[in-house]
C-alpha cells in the first residue's frame, strides 16, 4: 500500500448465511484502488460486485479479511463522510426541489446557508442542471433526475465517488451521453470513482482500472489497467485498442465461467 | 360540472325511496287512525297522512328538512343560535369533544407510531394491544371511562374527549406505522451514507414519507372521533350534544328530532373530514406531491 492508494482490500470474505446455507458473496477479494483511479467493477449477477461496493461504503460488514478508505476502516471513512454514493435508482425525494434535495446532505452534515447555495449552484453547473434548482423531480427526464443525484454525490466534499450501476436503467442514448458527462466531470473534479455495471462498452468507454468479477463464489478473476488515453471522445469505442480491452473483459469474463448456466 | 348529473340522480333516488319507504312504514298507524275515527282513506289521503305524522316510523324529508331550519336557521335568524333549543348549539357541543379527542388522539397515535418503528421491544408489544383495544364495544367501555374519570374528578369535557381519543387513535397507530416504514432500504441506506442520525432520518425522510398516509389515516379519525363524542353523550344523561338529542329524541319517540339530529351529526362528520382533505391537498401540493 502506497500513499496514493485510497481503498485496499485484504483478503475480503462475506458469506451469507441463509436457509439453503451460506452464499459466498466474495471470497478472498484483494484490490487497490489509487488516488484519481477511475475503476469499474464488470460481471453478471451475483458476482459481488454490488457487495463490494457496498463493504467499502460500509452498508455491508465483511466477515472476513480486511477494507481500508482512505486509510481508515470502512466505518470511519463513513463517519467522516468520505465518499458519496450514486445508487441505481436516482432516490431523490419527491417532497423537495433538484436544489432541495441537493442541499439535503449539506444540511445533514451542516454546510452553513450560504456555503450551501453556492455548492448547489456550482454541482449543478458541474451535471448541467443549471436553471433546473426549483423545479421538482417529477418535471425531469430519467437522465436529468439521475445528474441530479450525482450533483447531490459531489456536492459535499468527500474525494470518493461510489457508483453503483447509475445508469443501468436508463436508454443507450442517455447513458452515452451521460458516459460522456461522467468522463468530463471526473476529470474536472479528479475524483476516485468506482463504479459497478454489467456492460463491456461502458466499462471500457469509462475505466482506467477494470475490475472483472466472477460469481460463486464471488471473486475477482482479472484487473485490467487501461492503456486508453486520458481523454476519450466517443469514437474511441471503434478503435482497436478499445476493441482488445473489451475482448479482454469478454476472456475474463468466460474464464470466470461467468457465461454458463 | 359533469359531475353534477349523477350526484343529483343518486341524490333524486334516494329521496324516492325515502319517500316511498315513509309511506310503507307510516300507513299502518295512519289506517289505524282512520279506522278508529270511522273514515275511509283514499290512497292521496294516506300518502299526505304519511308524511305528516308527529311521531312517524320514518319522518319525510321535508318534515326533517324543517325540523333542521326551526332549530337552525330559524334560531339564528332570531338572534338564539346558541340557546339550548338550537341544533347549532348542540352540534358545537359535541363539535368540541370531536376536536379535543381528535387532537388528543392524533398525538397518541403518532408517539405509539414513533415508538413502534423505533422501538423493538415496542414493535413487538404494542401492535396486538392496540388491536385488541378495538375489539372492545365502545358502548360498554364508555360508562367506565366516565365513571372512572368522574372518581378521580374529571368530568366535563375530557371523559367525552377521552373516548374520542380512544376511536381515533387507532387508524392514526395503523396508518403512521406505515407511513413512517414506507421509505425503502435505499433511501435509508442513502442516509447511512451520509452518517445521518437517527433524528435528522427521522425529519427528513420518514416523517415527511409517512404525510400521504397520515392525511389517510386522520379521515377515518376524524370520523371516528364524532362517533366517540357522540357515544360518549348517550350513557352519561348529558344535556347537551347531538348524543343527547339523539338520546332525548328516542325517550320521547320524537323521531323527527332523531333524524334530524342524525342528519346533523353526519354534515358535521363531512365538514370536518373535508377540512382534513383540504388541508391535505394544501399540504401536499406545497410538498410538491400532489397527484
């Protein structure tokens, strides 16, 4: 573990105990993840990534082995507000305006009033939702909500952003888009994302770590460190290299058996 | 406006069949009347017989009507809205107890609903209480209550508001219980994420989560209340109330003083839960949760 690494994970186990006996949800999982890492987690259902996820946002509680963000345990990093966490669905409360449920974490961890507008202003800059402050979620588009609740991820300052499938049940033209978005605002604000998906070209359009995973026991059979540049318009996903990666998250994936019933 | 032609037919209906059920149910005693007298009836005859009896089974809805507007309207416009004689006077009477329970009910509801869903050892306890509470007739437990509240020396208002209390509790328990369980394991895990506490989740998401289901439940007590009030007016020889009248209309067999009475207590019961429903499109329009 160096400086610049800002999860690791040791060893990490968590079985689940139920009625048909224990579910290995990961078993012996080790994985840096540095500072400024875009790191997607790919596999099919059941392979932990939603787990692991969620054992470094300290929702879940290993039974094994060891997680450390930012140095800290996943608990303490929780306490301290380390990160913001993107869940699949947008969440935002119906009762309040995109400004409302913005500012709802900042109230939550006291950001004084003024500190709080400004932020609001400036996340919704950040996602493009400028001018969307008063309206309420109903009055936005799927996409627009789920900007909005990415807005309320960043608005705080935690330096880790926690991603679990955002845009999976949005249409391929807004997650293109949104991909897109997420590449530029990444860049923008140098945060540590991680980011569970079940797709090859959206995990290859947007990582510079990719994490494939495998399910029973859920584990990780490959970690692909992307040689693609820093800067990625759309069109990169015809170019070879982009190709070779995705093939490779594919060999993973059906080495993992990841493909079979 | 489109609306207002099948209210009126079913309101048209009804009084048909008012009318005709009066004359089934009156034109006995009014055969027997014309029979001790000694006088054959004609059918026109019987049926304006009927609907004008002092002490009719079933009085017509004009008798009623005018019973309303002498001991309403009439008292008013003669400046004694609020004499004893004035179904103002008793229908506010019992609008007080209504209101008192109401509140009283509400807030125990709400803290039993609170206690339930933060509580385990409360989760586990109170629910069958609370239901087995209801099982109770209402008009048995009523007496005691009154007694038991007159022994420690409460009486007035209170015992009456008491058994509202006891009726509306109830589905405001049931309703907020709900209400406050309805954000789901995402939203909460959003705010462990946060390492929100326990009251800032509590103010923020599930106390305004649970308003649709609270507006819900404060109908039915609403409701509930004015039966408790009214209950709460029959065994205690209350003087005043719509209980009362209710009470004083069936020693007396004044029928028409029953249904009136009846008729008031149910336009009290649609004023009030209307009050409620307004307040709940307000609140929930401001909320931005209005369908």
């Amino acid at each position: 573990m160096n400086d610049a690494t800002v999860i690791s994970a040791k060893d990490l186990s968590l079985t689940f105990q139920t009625n048909d006996g224990p579910v290995h949800a990961l078993k012996d999982v080790n994985l840096g993840v540095n500072k400024g890492d875009f790191v997607s987690f790919i596999g099919p259902s059941g392979c932990g990534k939603t787990t692991f996820l969620r054992c470094m946002a300290d929702l879940e509680h290993p039974t094994g082995g060891s997680i450390t963000v930012n140095g800290m345990s996943a608990e303490a990093a929780r306490q301290a507000r380390a990160y913001g966490y993107v869940f699949q669905a947008a969440g935002l409360y119906p009762w309040r305006t995109i400004g409302g449920n913005i500012r709802l974490p900042l109230e939550i961890m006291g950001y004084d009033k003024a500190d709080q507008d400004q932020r609001v202003k400036r996340v919704l800059e950040l996602v493009d939702l400028a001018g969307f402050e008063k309206k309420f979620p109903w009055q936005l588009s799927g996409g627009m909500q789920q900007r909005a609740s990415i807005a309320r991820a960043l608005a705080f300052d935690a330096d880790i952003l926690l991603m679990d499938e955002p845009f999976g049940a949005l249409d391929e033209i807004v997650r293109d888009h949104l991909n897109e978005q997420l590449l530029n605002l990444w860049d923008r604000t140098n945060k540590t994302i991680c980011f569970v998906t079940h797709s090859i070209p959206e995990a290859v359009y947007l990582s510079t770590k990719i994490v494939v995973m495998s399910p029973r026991p859920g584990r990780i059979t490959d970690v692909i460190d992307s040689p693609l540049p820093r800067e990625r318009p759309l069109d990169i996903r015809d170019t070879p290299e982009f190709l070779e990666i995705a093939h490779r998250v594919r060999d993973g994936l059906r080495a993992g058996h990841s493909y079979e019933d | 406006m489109r609306n207002v032609v099948p209210i009126l037919t079913v309101v048209a209906a009804i009084f048909v069949l008012w009318y005709a059920g009066a004359v089934a149910l009156n034109a006995s005693w009014a055969q027997d009347k014309a029979k001790r007298a000694g006088v054959e009836l004609s059918f026109n005859e019987l049926v304006a017989d009927t609907w004008s009896q002092e002490k009719p089974k079933l009085p017509a809805p004009h008798q009623v009507g005018a019973e309303i507007w002498k001991t309403t309207g009439a008292m008013v416009a003669r400046g004694r809205a609020f004499s004893k004689r004035s179904l103002i006077y008793h229908s506010w009477v019992t609008f007080s107890s209504t209101a008192l329970g109401f509140v009283l009910g509400t807030v125990l509801g709400i803290a039993l609903a609170i206690g339930i869903v933060y509580n385990r050892t409360m989760d586990m306890s109170v629910m069958p209480w609370v239901i087995a509470s209801q099982t109770i007739p209402i008009l048995a437990i009523a007496p005691m209550i009154i007694v038991v509240l007159n022994a420690v020396g409460i009486s007035g208002l209170l015992p009456k508001a008491m058994i509202s209390m006891y009726l509306s509790f109830f589905p405001v328990v049931v309703g907020m219980v709900k209400g406050l369980r309805s954000p789901g394991a995402m939203q909460l895990d959003q705010m462990q994420t946060w390492n929100a506490s326990a009251s800032q989740s509590f103010w923020k998401l599930r106390l305004p989560s649970s308003m649709p289901y609270l507006f819900t439940s404060l109908k039915i007590a609403m409701a509930a209340s004015l039966v408790g009030a009214i209950v709460g007016e029959l065994p205690t020889g209350a003087v005043a109330g719509l209980g009362a009248r209710l009470l004083g209309g069936s020693y007396y067999g004044q029928t028409i003083q029953i249904w009136s009475a009846l008729i008031m207590a149910a336009t009290l019961a649609a004023l009030l839960v209307g009050l409620i429903g307004m307040i709940q499109r307000i609140t929930l329009k401001r909320m931005g949760m209005a369908q």
